[in-house]
C-alpha cells in the first residue's frame, strides 16, 4: 500500500484498477501475481509477454482526476517504440490517449533502468493537454 494515500483510497484504486483491467479486450499477455514481498506493488496488475516485455497497470486518483498508469519495461533494453505502441493499444486502448512524461530532473523517479510509462486520463475531461494536432503537427 503507498504511504500517499489512505487505505480507502488504496482499496478503491485496486477496484478500479481491477475493473479497468478486467474489461480490456483478449490479449496475449499472461498475468503474473505480484510476491508478498513487493508491497508497493500490490493492488496494481502485472503482466509478461513472451518476447520478455512486462507490464504493471494502475488506476489512481491525481490532482482530483482517475489516471491509468501503465509501465512497460524489459530486462536488458528500453522497450522500442513499437513496444511502446503495443502495450498502449493493448492496455489503454485506442479510445482512450495516452501521454508520456518527461519530467524535470528533480522529480524524475527512475525505479527501473529500461522501463516506460503511460499515462492517460481516465475521467471526460480528457488528459488536460491543448489539441497539438490541431495545427498539422503530429
């Protein structure tokens, strides 16, 4: 359980978590359980494919707002982009966007060293970025 929110709030994230994950479309990748021994990881839901990617899924609350985090990493490499592209049609899907995040140097956390992460704004008040595309640049 995080230290950053109460237990009421860990239990709800999991439900969500659950319910978010449970409803995703067939997939190849196989869940793995989570060791006691890794507490910070419990309540979130690990997955493994069989060209080594594994994934680690989390609904939780934000600034007031229900985000999916999704992390993708590998053993020895970064996971490539089309890596990339396949975990978020897979675990975020294609109605929903995604964003990845390059934060400033004093808050970049770096748990794993070839590891990426997603984040996408569950709630309809989309993800609070300006439509860049709007002007032809994406």
């Amino acid at each position: 359980m995080s230290l950053e929110i109460s237990e009421s709030e860990w239990h709800d994230a999991k439900k969500q978590t659950d319910a978010w994950v449970d409803a995703l479309p067939d997939h190849p990748w196989i869940e793995r359980a989570i060791p006691a021994a890794y507490v910070e990881l419990q309540g979130q839901r690990v997955f493994e494919h069989r060209d080594g990617r594994r994934v680690i899924v989390t609904v939780a609350p934000h600034d007031g707002k229900r985000w999916l985090h999704v992390s993708v990493s590998r053993a020895k490499y970064i996971p490539s982009y089309e890596d990339l592209v396949d975990v978020k049609r897979t675990f975020v899907t294609d109605v929903v966007q995604a964003i990845q995040v390059f934060p400033t140097r004093e808050r970049h956390i770096n748990i794993h060293p070839y590891s990426l992460h997603l984040w996408a704004c569950l709630d309809s008040s989309g993800d609070g970025l300006p439509d860049f595309g709007k002007e032809g640049t994406i």
